[in-house]
C-alpha cells in the first residue's frame, strides 16, 4: 500500500464521509493560525492587535 500525504487523506475523508461542513472551518482556523503567526512577528503587530 502505497503512502498518501496527509491532505490527500485528509480530502478523500471529506469526499467519501460528505463531510463537506469541515471545509469552511479548517480554512478559518488556518486563516486565524496565520494572524496569529504574523502578528507575533511582524512590525505591523499592534495593528493586528485590535483585530483579537
């Protein structure tokens, strides 16, 4: 059996189970985990700030 990467699992998951719903709220939390990335490492920092 040959290995597949984790987001291939991930969206054959998806698709074989129609969990559909799980896309919108995976994509957010990358999106909130991003903001929270650049925000701590940034000097544009306090003006993410308020955005939390």
């Amino acid at each position: 059996m040959a290995k597949q990467s984790l987001l291939k699992e991930f969206f054959l998951f998806i698709k074989y189970e129609k969990k559909w719903w799980l896309i919108p709220l995976i994509t957010v939390l990358l999106i909130v985990g991003a903001l929270v990335l650049f925000a701590g490492s940034s000097p544009m920092a306090p003006f993410l700030y308020p955005l939390f």
